[in-house]
C-alpha cells in the first residue's frame, strides 16, 4: 500500500514562517513619503544619520526613527534597506514655497513652524496646542469651502488652530454660488476670502468659475485653490477604509453612490450617503491620514485669511 496516510512531513520546508505575512523591503530614497506607524508620524525622507530615517512633515518639523523599523509607505507596512544614492540632510531643502495661484496669481507659502519636542500637547493637524487659551473673537475675514462634507473634514483636523486664529469656516453649497456669496460678502483687504475648490483641475467646471473669479473685482482680496479629487472623500488616504486606492466611478453613475457601492456599503438613500461619510470620516484621526495635496491648500488657505491687513 503506497499511500502515505499520514500525509507529507508536517515539519519538512520552511514550515515556521507559514501563515506569517511578509513583509516587502524598499530602499530608502529622499523624498520618499513615510508614515511611523505607531505614532502616526508622517513626513518625506531628508536624513539618514546614526542608524536613524529623519522624517519631516509638511509643516517643516523633523523627527528621527530607528532605520530598522516598520513603516507604511502608500499604506503599505515595510521596511527599509540601504538607499542606492546619497541621503543627506544638507541636500534635503524645504518644499519650494508656491509662488503663484490660480490666474498666476501671487501667493504666500505655508510657514516653516519648527519647535522643539517637549512632551507638549498637538492638534490634529500637528501643531502645539495652545493650552488654556480661549476661542478668540472671529475676524472679519473668511475660508469657505464647498460644502457639508468639506467644512467638516476641515473642523477635524484644522478645527483647534482656527478657533485659535479666530477663522470661520462657511459652507458655499458648491462651486456655482461662489460669485453671487462674494458680491453678498464683499471683500477687502481687511476682510479676505480664502476658498478650497474640489476637483480643481485643467479644464474642469471647477478650475473656470476660479479664473473667473481670481479675474473679477474681488481677485485682489480672494484666494481660490483646490485639490485634484472628485470629492474631499478622496483626500482621505485611501488604506484608511482598507482600500489600496480609491476606485474609478464611470461618469453615469453619482460619485458617493459609486464608492458606497463599491466598498459594499448601503447608498440607496441620502441618509446612507451621509452615514457612509461619518464612517470615512470617523477612520480621520490626524493630518497624517489625509494626502498632501488637501493639506498644503488648507494651510495655504488659514495663512492667506489669518495675515496683517
């Protein structure tokens, strides 16, 4: 009898690392976007000294990490070989500062905010909270943002810095009202309007209405800039709700509805659409869980509203 019934040796093969999930290795590279998976710490590769990967945030903050731990790129849990080319702190340069907006229009940078670590407490957004300070009175200025979704997104992360900087944040019920909100608003150099467009893009509905605008009387006291996303779900990185990327909607069928149903979620009403975004919203702890392209435009904006007349 030739059958073995006991079945192959259990024990033979590389039986210990069976069922145990693989981690990919990268090479390090500057400029490489990280994510510390345990302090939710997230910034571009500048420095590799002393056995440890300098991470610096997009507010210009550095912090250094163990080369030899884990980390998320693009979501993904890795770890970290030897870089091919150079890695060097003094070859590392902070972000360009952006010199013009929409229309070509001339913009102050985000500032550089460095301090040092002291056990301090941090916003969402990764500032130092500023402790045992009231909300300040609201300055005259604004941000508005399109919409519902939008407005509150922007409270959760950003929502202690503003209370701070005294900034409101209004809701314009989409893009098309944006003219008729800033003939009702009128704005001024003491009282600027600071706008984050969705979908602001080449060619989009989105990117004409901002042209006209940034071309129009109130150019010289307005701010329009936007994200490349369809909609501010987008700008929640995707690993957030267990996805690798956030997937492609045809045109025929309503975006929210789209992503509900591909992620298997209920959407057949609006009260499912909003459910669907508090639960996406719900998965937002800091700024490290949104892309860096919504998180240069808010704190371009917050700049633009909160600068001396």
């Amino acid at each position: 009898m030739d059958e073995d019934r006991y079945g192959s040796d259990v024990l033979s093969g590389d039986w210990r690392s069976r069922g145990v999930r693989k981690v990919r290795q990268v090479p390090l590279e500057r400029g490489m976007v990280l994510e510390d998976p345990a302090s939710g710490w997230a910034g571009a590769v500048v420095g590799l000294e002393a056995g440890n990967v300098s991470l610096e945030d997009w507010k210009g903050r550095t912090r250094a990490f163990p080369f030899t731990g884990q980390f998320l790129l693009e979501g993904e849990l890795v770890t970290l070989t030897r870089p091919q080319a150079p890695v060097g702190r003094a070859a590392a340069a902070a972000p360009p500062a952006r010199t013009s907006g929409p229309a070509g229009r001339p913009v102050q940078a985000p500032a550089v905010r460095r301090a040092p670590e002291g056990g301090r407490l941090r916003t969402a957004s990764g500032s130092f909270a500023v402790e045992q300070q009231r909300a300040r009175v609201a300055l005259p200025s604004r941000i508005m943002v399109e919409g519902k979704h939008d407005a509150e997104l922007v409270e959760k992360v950003w929502g202690a810095d503003l209370r701070v900087e005294g900034v409101v944040v209004e809701e314009l019920s989409g893009v098309d009202n944006l003219a008729d909100v800033l003939d009702d608003f009128r704005p001024t150099r003491e009282r600027r309007v600071g706008v984050l467009v969705d979908h602001l893009v080449p060619g989009s509905k989105e990117s004409r209405f901002a042209e006209a605008v940034m071309r129009g009387k109130w150019g010289a006291h307005v701010l329009v800039v936007g994200h490349p996303f369809v909609d501010v779900w987008q700008s929640v990185k995707p690993a957030r709700v267990g996805l690798r990327e956030w997937p492609m909607i045809p045109r025929s069928i309503e975006w929210k509805a789209g992503i509900c149903q591909a992620l298997g979620w209920p959407h057949a009403e609006q009260a499912d659409i909003a459910r669907a975004w508090q639960r996406i919203l719900g998965q937002v702890r800091t700024f490290a869980d949104l892309e860096p392209q919504l998180l240069g435009r808010v704190e371009e904006l917050i700049d633009f509203v909160t600068e001396a007349p």
